[in-house]
C-alpha cells in the first residue's frame, strides 16, 4: 500500500515548487531584461570606441577584437594625413587623406559609409599624429540611445524598469494564486467531506461514509471517521433489535400473563357465585386455580432472572469444586421423574474428581432447564443421556435425546426469549425463557451453550472452562 505524504511535507513541496517557479520567471524576467539591455550595448560600445577614448589609453592599449566586432579598424595618420599604421582588417579607405576628405569624415552625411572619429595625439618622441577608428554603417545597427542624453537614458532605464517590475508582479500573484487554489482544494476539499459526514452522523445517518484522497493525516481522519460510523452503525441496529426483542418480550409476556391470569379469574368468578357445586369439580377447579398461579410465578421468576442476568453489572460468584460430583447429583434428582414419565435416562460421568470454578446455584438451574425441557418435549420411551466430558482445558456438559427434535427453522432461534418448544414439539404451556435463561448462566461463567443436531439426537453442549478464578 502507497504510504500517504503528510500534510506538512505536501505544503513544503508545494512551496519548493513555488519557489521553484517564481526563482525561473525571475530568471527569464532577467533575461529578457539583459536582453533589452543588450541592445544598447552598440550604443555604449561605439561611445567607448571613439577616438578620443580610445588615445587616452594610449595607442598601444586598441580594443581590437571590440573593434573587429563591429568589422572595423583605426588608422594612424602622420602630420601629411598620410596612413601609417593600421590595425584591424582594413577594407575600401584611402591610404591618406586631404583636409577637405578628413574634414567630410567628422559629419554624418549618408555619402560617408563610415562612422568615423578622429584625436589627434603625439607619439613619445614629440611627432603628431591622428588616430582614426572607421566603423561600416551596415555593419552597426546603433540605437538613438548613443547619442541621447543622460536624463534620457536615465528615463528609459526606470520605464525598462517598471515594464520589468510590473510583469514580475503579475507572474508572482499568478503563480501565488495557482499554488494557493492548488493547496486549498487539497485541504480545504477533505475537510468539506468531513464536516459533511459528522453532519450526517449528527442527524443519525451512520451508514454514510467517507471516500476521498487526500494526504497521510486527513486519510487517518477519514479511516477513524469510518470505523466510528461503522461501530455506530452496527450500535444502532443493535439498540433497534434490542427494542424491538423487548416490544416482543413485552407482548410476550403481557399474552402469557393474561391467559392464565384469565383462567384464573373464570375460575375463581365462578367459585364465588357458587356455580360450581361438586365438591370434586370444586377441588379441581382449585387445583387448576393454583396451576395457573405457579405458572404466572414461574414466569415472572424467570423474567426477573433474565434481567438480572442480561445487566452487565450482575455480580456472579464462582467457586473451585468437583464438577463431576455436581452433575452426578443433577442425574440423580432428575433420575425418578424421568423413570415416573417412562424415559430411559442414562448418564456418563467419569468416576476421578473434575474441578473447575462455577456457581452452584445458577449452573444447576442451567443444566435442570436443558433436563427439564427434554421431559417436557418428548414422549414417553424417549433416551436421554447426560455426559461429562474434559477436551482441551475445558468441561463439556452434555444433554442429548432421540425425541422428535427442534424443526431446523428454529434452531438458530432456539436460545432466543420466548421461542417455545411448543413451537416444534407440544403445547406445555411453558415461559419460553429456559434456554435463554440457560445461555446466559453459561455466558457468565466464560463458556458458551451451543446446539447440535444430527443421526436423531438432539445435543446441547455446556462448555466452561476447565479451571478459573475463585
């Protein structure tokens, strides 16, 4: 996976790259001013190869190549204006020169092919001479600038100036504003998308996302952003199928609650008019009364056991002890009753000590709802085994029947509130809540209840480990 560049090495290149850019238009900026300047060059070497400039240095001291630039040369005239001397490749000129021709040269008149310039001097012996630098006009392109005066030199420099500076000014705010817009989009874009999304979440729309690129720290923001919608999300599905499993428990137990309590109030209505006068009719009736009592107390024990048991605060003691005894004293509570409803009840349980840290209490009403649950669903001939069994540091408590078994619509419902047997097996009149009460009891000791079905046995599987805390 590419590695994100963080926010702050993004704005460092974004301003190497500016700098970059406005050091470049700088650079051209520059040339081009050269450029312009160099086209006065001409002018300026001109005025420094005249005659005159050039006899201060003494005649030793000739700027040939300068001149040769220009395809020029300079003579030396003797006091008879006769050419004694030359320097530089000498093209159509005279090899000397009457007053009237000398005196032709010193004006610009467009029969001259020459600028020309003329000093006269006097060598270190005492002898006069002329010196004479010859420029060809089509050779030189020389600008008005050569023979302009100061101020107007001055004048063209800072209007060169100002042109130069205007146009750095431009292309330095343009590159700022491109540079600007180019590093606010990739922040400010980002940050768009996460007020959008925390709006969303605010208005409870979790299932909404973030999906945009950006650099390494607003990627983070957005990974995290995504993952808290998600836990929202899947909070917020939670919370609506708790409510909607308690509006159900609360149907549940309202109906469960009315019929017998119904029942009851006939009865006894009934009894209070006198409209039962068999003694015999009157004792069952009493009996049904009392029935249909234990049952709405059996209900409202296993409703206020369920709370207690789904609060994450219920406070659940364990204690080391022999395991094995514990189930073996199950089996035997439970041996006569499934004997009386003509069940063949077997049991295996190893005959060694097994301790492990549980609660007594609890895990006995557990195991007795799984026992319990198969005496009431089968029919009478039915097996039913309970085993224990030790397999990789835990405990398994076994409860299994050949009875008719748990339809496989059911079976992933099975531990749910209120999900009768009665729905797979017979009508009993049962709360519903055994198996829910059950996996809740197992859950708080660590372990986990779980169902298997397969070769006409129906098995529930009470797995907790095999050693814990006191």
């Amino acid at each position: 996976m590419r590695r994100k560049r963080k926010i702050f090495d993004s704005l460092v290149l974004n301003y190497i790259f500016f700098s970059l850019t406005v050091g470049i238009c700088a650079f051209l900026l520059l040339l081009f001013f050269t450029a312009r300047t160099d086209e006065r060059i001409p002018g300026k070497e001109l005025s420094r190869l005249r005659a005159a400039e050039l006899i201060s240095q003494s005649s030793l001291n000739i700027p040939l190549e300068t001149i040769a630039d220009f395809h020029g040369w300079v003579e030396i005239l003797n006091d008879q204006r006769q050419v004694i001397e030359v320097h530089g490749d000498k093209l159509d000129s005279p090899f000397a020169y009457s007053a009237e021709e000398m005196n032709r040269l010193l004006y610009d008149l467009k029969e001259n092919l020459y600028y020309t310039s003329i000093t006269p001097y006097l060598t270190k012996e005492g002898q006069s001479r002329y010196y004479m630098v010859k420029l060809p006009k089509s050779k030189v392109v020389v600008e008005v600038t050569v023979n302009l005066s100061t101020a107007e030199n001055r004048r063209i420099f800072w209007r060169t100036s100002l042109e130069t500076g205007v146009l750095f000014l431009l292309l330095f705010g343009l590159n700022v504003y491109v540079y600007s817009r180019f590093t606010a989009v990739r922040i400010t874009n980002p940050l768009s998308a996460i007020a959008a999304g925390i709006r969303s979440v605010a208005v409870g729309r979790y299932y909404e996302r973030l999906h945009f690129k950006a650099n390494y720290e607003l990627s983070q923001i957005q990974e995290n952003f995504n993952l808290m919608a998600e836990r929202l999300d899947k909070a917020e599905t939670g919370n609506r199928l708790l409510e909607e499993s308690k509006q159900r428990m609360l149907v549940h137990i309202s109906h469960d609650l009315k019929t017998p309590i119904t029942t009851i109030q006939g009865y006894a209505k009934a009894l209070q008019l006198g409209m039962i006068e068999e003694e015999a009719k009157k004792q069952r009736t009493i009996n049904l009364i009392y029935d249909k009592s234990q049952l709405v107390t059996e209900l409202i024990d296993d409703v206020f056991e369920l709370s207690k048991l789904e609060s994450p605060d219920y406070p659940l003691t364990k204690t080391p002890a022999d395991i094995a005894e514990f189930v073996r004293q199950i089996a035997v509570d439970y041996y006569e009753q499934f004997e009386d409803q003509h069940f063949r009840f077997e049991y295996d349980i190893p005959a060694q000590e097994v301790t492990t840290a549980f609660n007594a209490k609890l895990l006995y009403r557990a195991v007795s709802n799984l026992l319990a649950n198969a005496l009431k669903y089968n029919a009478a001939g039915t097996e039913v085994r309970i085993a224990l069994k030790e397999a990789r540091d835990q405990v398994i408590i076994e409860i299994a029947d050949n009875g008719i078994g748990i339809p496989e619509h059911l079976q992933d419902k099975v531990f749910d509130a209120f999900v009768r047997g009665d729905a797979a097996r017979k009508s009993d009149g049962g709360t519903g809540l055994g198996l829910t009460i059950a996996k809740h009891i197992v859950e708080k000791h660590g372990g986990s209840l779980r169902l298997e079905t397969g070769g006409g046995w129906t098995r529930f599987l009470l797995v907790l480990p095999e050693s814990g805390p006191g």
